[in-house]
C-alpha cells in the first residue's frame, strides 16, 4: 500500500491523495486549489497519474477545493465510480455544476477550457452513494465512512487493506449549531489528517456575536448585508436567525435570502434534514425565509432603508449576488457588512476586513463601500486544535500520522503539539 500526497500539502485547498495498491489505483478526494492567481495556476500542473488508470474516487464532502478536480478528471477518461454519502453527492452536483458554469461564462478565467458542464453530468452518473458506517468492499479493501462534522454529508474515511488507513476529511466543530460532531477517530495503523487550525484555537462566541450583529441593524435602522457561502454557512445562519426570533418575536426584523446557489443547497439541506441536530428548526426557518429570486423583488428591495437583513453569497465577495447589494448601499453609511467566514488572500472580502474600502470585483467593477464591516472568526466549520486533538484520542501513540490540509506554520505547530503529547510518529505530507 503506498501513499502518494498530490495536493493539500502545501496549504488547504486542492486535496488529492493517491492510494496504491498492486490490485488498484483510488483517489481520495480530487479537489480544486482555488485563492490568488499562483494557486489557481496549480490547477494546470500535470497530474502524477493518468485519469484513465484510477479506478475509483472517494470523495470525503462535497466542499470544491475537495470535488473540483473531478470533472478534469472526467474529461480526461476516468470512467471510474466516485464513492460518498448520499448528500454529499447532492452537494457535490450542486457545487461541481456552479463551477462549470463559472468558468464557462467567464472567457478569462484562468482554468478556461478546464471542463464543461456535460462533464459534470458523466461525473454526478459514476457516483455510489453509500451510509456512515455501513462498510463496503472495494478492490479488495473495505471502506466506511464515518460523520466528520464540518457540512452535511462530510465524512472521514476507514481502509481496511493490508493495513488500516484512516483519512480524516475535513473535521468539524464540536459545538457547530446544526451539525453533529465529528465521530472520534477510530484505531488505524496509518492516519492522514487535516491540519488547517493545528495551530490556534477559535476566538469568539458565534451565538453572541450573530446576536449584537441584529441588535445593532434593528436598533439603528441599518442595512444589514451578510456575506455568506452558498452551502452549510448560509444554513447555519439561517437558522440562528429563525430561531432567535423564535425567542425574542419582539426583535424580528425583515430577513431575506439572495443566492440561487444558496436556494439550491437549502433544498438539499431540507432534504436531509433527519442528518442535523434540530431538523424541525431547519425545515421551519428554510420554509420561511424569504427569498429574493426575480427582478421585481430586488426593485423593491433596493429602496429598502432598513431595518433589513440580507444574506447573499459570495462568502468572500469573490463575485456573485452581493455585488448588488454592495453597489445599491455604497454610498449609505448606515449600511453594515458582515464577513462570518475565512476570506482567502487576494479576494474583496479579505482586503475589506484589513480596512480597504475601494474594492472592484473580477469585471474590474469599482465599488467604494462607506458603510461599516464587521468580521467574525467564530463562525468557522473547522474543528480548532483542540478538537483535533481531541479527535485523535482514542487512537495508539505509535500511529503513524500525516498532517496535510493547513498553512506550513498550522502544520508544524501541530506536530510539534502532538510529539509533546507522546504521539510518536508525526510526519508533514509531503508531495512527491
Ligand atoms: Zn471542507
């Protein structure tokens, strides 16, 4: 059985790593690196293998820097089948099709040419989706998924071959308000983990910090406008949202949705709602929230003056529905922007929390925002180092571990925590 790390290892997009065995070839994961130019450009490096010689993928969730790659590998001849869980296969259709069109409509994109949306649709046809802890047979090898936390669907991943070998997926929070905890790690005589806060712990209390956000819209009259990412955090907040008002009915204020990606994604949350911790919540406040779909309802929105609440996606203000809203409210200083979630270097949102305010989107469109932004670490859908080590502690000190999935610094911090902590045999993944 030999290893081979392809992406993920210099920093936490682009996951991919090769299983090998003398009976097969099997992917786990198959993701886009995305962020600032020289990353996307990784994208474009050869592949180490030919897609046509993979049997199959396990893909752990349905995040892009995760299932990106796959419909490259599509039109490169892999014909394999693609293994998760049932919602994770919705998510990744939802999420692999977004990206087709993006880089379909946009003719100086990048990674143009890159795949199209027909390859989505032969790769949505080679899924098998399968339950958490339900083991099937694989080549020889037996495969369960196991609940990983993080978003709907995520999992890690348990290989019985030879040897065990064990691949942690991204890791969710303990605490998250509508997913359950990540199971814990199970014995295995190789792990492969993510690392993306090996070095800190999470600051910040999310419930409090959501509620000052609508205090402070409905007391001042404000626009409120949430920047959000399409799957799990706008789920999340919707939910917050619903059930604050749930709790405090003297409080409410008007609250929309704009996104179709978003809609999208509530359908599949709503469709496996009995995977959340509080599935009648769910399914009330995605029944009830009200969306902004057609033409109409965005004149009549736009002369809103508040008090109003809007969350739109981009989650980093890379693109999308919140350009409007941004160029609508630019000059209203009432407005407030709210960043809940990591904003990658080079993108709108990450220059917007380091206090610029002249920001233009990938058209070259210029916006001046006068309104305040606000911007939150505590929303995040990561397990923090606590809850990693946590995750690891029923496994034996002698595993050999891999770290892979965070900055260079989150990585070593981490090892050198999990050396303090008797963990005998630490390695960074390295690619080949
Ligand atoms: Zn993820």
């Amino acid at each position: 059985m030999k290893i081979k790390f392809i992406g993920a290892t210099e920093d936490v997009t682009g996951s991919m790593t090769l299983l090998e065995t003398p009976a097969c070839k099997i992917l786990i994961d198959c993701g886009l690196y995305q962020g600032i130019p020289s990353v996307v450009k990784k994208n474009l490096r050869p592949l180490p293998f030919n897609p046509k010689e993979i049997n199959a993928i396990i893909l752990t969730h349905a995040h892009l820097d995760h299932c990106g790659h796959i419909p490259r590998l599509v039109k490169l001849g892999f014909r394999g089948n693609i293994y998760s869980t049932k919602a994770t296969l919705k998510l990744a259709h939802l999420i692999m099709n977004d990206s087709a069109h993006i880089l379909e409509k946009n003719e100086h994109h990048l990674l143009q040419d890159f795949y199209e949306p027909e390859d989505v649709v032969i790769a949505t046809s080679l899924f098998k989706a399968k339950k958490h802890h339900e083991p099937f047979s694989l080549l020889g090898m037996e495969i369960t998924f196991l609940p990983a936390g993080h978003i709907l669907g995520a999992s890690s991943v348990h290989i019985k071959g030879e040897k065990s070998i064990t691949f942690s997926g991204d890791l969710g929070r303990s605490d998250d308000p509508i997913i359950f905890p990540p199971e814990k790690c199970p014995m295995t005589d190789i792990l492969v983990m993510e690392s993306t806060y090996g070095g800190k712990n999470r600051n910040g209390d999310l419930e409090k910090e959501l509620k000052d956000f609508l205090n402070k819209i409905r007391t001042n009259s404000k626009i409120g406008i949430i920047a959000s990412f399409a799957v799990a955090r706008s789920q999340m907040l919707i939910t917050l949202i619903h059930d604050y008002y749930l709790s405090h009915p003297e409080e409410k204020i008007r609250l929309v949705i704009d996104g179709p990606m978003m809609t999208e994604a509530n359908k599949i949350y709503r469709e496996f709602k009995d995977y959340t911790k509080h599935p009648q919540n769910l399914e009330a406040a995605l029944n009830e929230v009200e969306i902004i779909e057609h033409i109409r309802e965005w004149q009549s929105i736009k002369k809103n003056e508040g008090p109003l609440i809007v969350i739109t996606s981009s989650g980093m203000v890379a693109g999308g529905r919140i350009w409007r809203y941004l160029e609508n409210w630019q000059d209203d200083t009432n407005a407030c922007l709210f960043l809940p979630g990591y904003q990658a270097e080079g993108t709108a949102g990450r220059a917007l929390k380091e206090g610029e305010r002249t920001i233009h989107d990938e058209q070259g469109k210029i916006i001046k925002w006068s309104g305040e932004v606000i911007s939150s670490e505590a929303f995040s859908s990561h397990a923090d180092q606590n809850e990693l080590v946590s995750w690891i502690s029923e496994i034996d000190k002698k595993t050999q571990i891999y770290l892979n999935h965070g900055e260079v610094e989150a990585k070593i911090k981490f090892k050198e925590l999990l050396i303090s902590l008797g963990y005998q045999n630490v390695l960074i993944a390295e690619a080949e």
